[in-house]
C-alpha cells in the first residue's frame, strides 16, 4: 500500500470511527436521561431534544418490515463498505468524495447498532428512563431495536389560509422531522455529493 493511499485509508477510517462514536455517544446519553417524548430547549423555540424512538427509516419512516429493514441495511453497508475500499484506492475519485462517501457509510452503520443491540441492552423508555441490562434483558430482541433520534428544528410555522384548495386552515410546521446525528451523516453528505460529486457518481457506473 503506498503512502497516498494509506493518507486516504487512515482518514476515512478517522471519519467512519468519529462519526459512530459521536452518534452512539449522543443516543446512549439521550437514552440513559431521558424519557420517551421527554424535550427540552436547546436554543429559543427553533431547536429542541426531543426524545423519540423508530423502527423505520431516516426520519421516522416506516413501510416495510423490520427484520427485513435490518437485514437490508446491513447488505447495503457492507457493499458500501467495499465501494468505499474501492474509491480510496482509485485516484480519479477526490478526497472529498471519498469522505463523503465515509460519511454516508458512518450514518448508516451508527442506525444498524441501534436496530442490532438496543432492543437486547436498554429496557423500555416509556414513562421513565431506560436502564442499561445485561445483553439479551433489554426491551426487545437482536435486530428488532429501535433507532433513537434526538434532534428538532421547528423553525417556524402558520395555517395555510382558507382559499387554499385541500389544505386551507390545516396547520403547516416547517421542519416536522425528529432526526440523529446518523441521519445528519447521510443527509449533508449525499447533499455534498449531489452538488459537488455528480461526475464520480457518473463514473462509478461505467
């Protein structure tokens, strides 16, 4: 391995290991002092912790099932895994890219821990703050953990006037999503991506 890439190997594996512990860092502290649906004020009425927990996707989506979520995720990290080996060997993809790339793959593994052993080490957050077990006494079983999501930016909001057609009256929240550091991961990276990377995505597929 040369030293060019090794420079690239070691850095992405820096972001990879840094994002992880920051994201399970912050759900296990959210996790161990607070209760489900528990909040609190960050900064004004914009940003709140809000406790919530799914068993979905980024975001709270839920459409498909959650062993085969799991399962799913875990096929995609590991492909993204080795695409990731690929691309830092590979010196037409940038530096940045290659990060970015790091960083999706982060946020993706930092949800996967949640669904493989939160469920086997937590107790239940409902009504009361859960409590670290031993591995297998915890609210639920291997795969079948919840993903805990802290972060709420509720920055501003207004009823959509009368005259508006199928809407008019409802009340509309600008940002709704409760969301964690995993998903903000995944997010501002394919974001990067899209609008500074579109050509490596291009030549990825060729």
């Amino acid at each position: 391995m040369n030293k060019w890439v090794r420079k690239r190997s070691l850095a992405s594996l820096f972001v990879v290991l840094g994002a992880l512990l920051a994201d399970q860092a912050i759900k296990v502290a959210v996790k161990l002092n607070m209760y489900l649906h528990e909040s609190f004020s960050v900064c004004g009425d914009w940003f709140y912790i809000y406790f919530t927990e799914n068993r979905g996707m980024a975001f709270g989506m839920e459409f498909i099932g959650k062993l085969f979520l799991t399962s799913f995720r875990i096929v995609a990290v590991s492909l993204l895994a080795y695409y990731l080996y690929k691309i830092i060997r590979n010196r037409s993809f940038p530096t940045g890219y290659v990060i970015s790339v790091a960083l999706v793959l982060a946020g993706a593994a930092g949800n996967i821990i949640d669904s493989l052993f939160y469920g086997e080490i937590f107790t239940h957050s409902v009504g009361r703050v859960a409590s670290l077990v031993p591995f297998g006494e915890g609210y639920g079983d291997f795969m079948y953990g919840n993903v805990v999501d802290m972060f709420y930016f509720p920055l501003f909001s207004f009823n959509w006037p009368e005259w508006v057609p199928f809407i008019g009256g409802d009340h509309f929240l600008f940002f709704s999503a409760i969301f964690n550091f995993a998903d903000a991961c995944i997010s501002c990276s394919i974001f990067v991506i899209l609008l500074f990377y579109r050509k490596c995505i291009n030549k990825s597929f060729k």
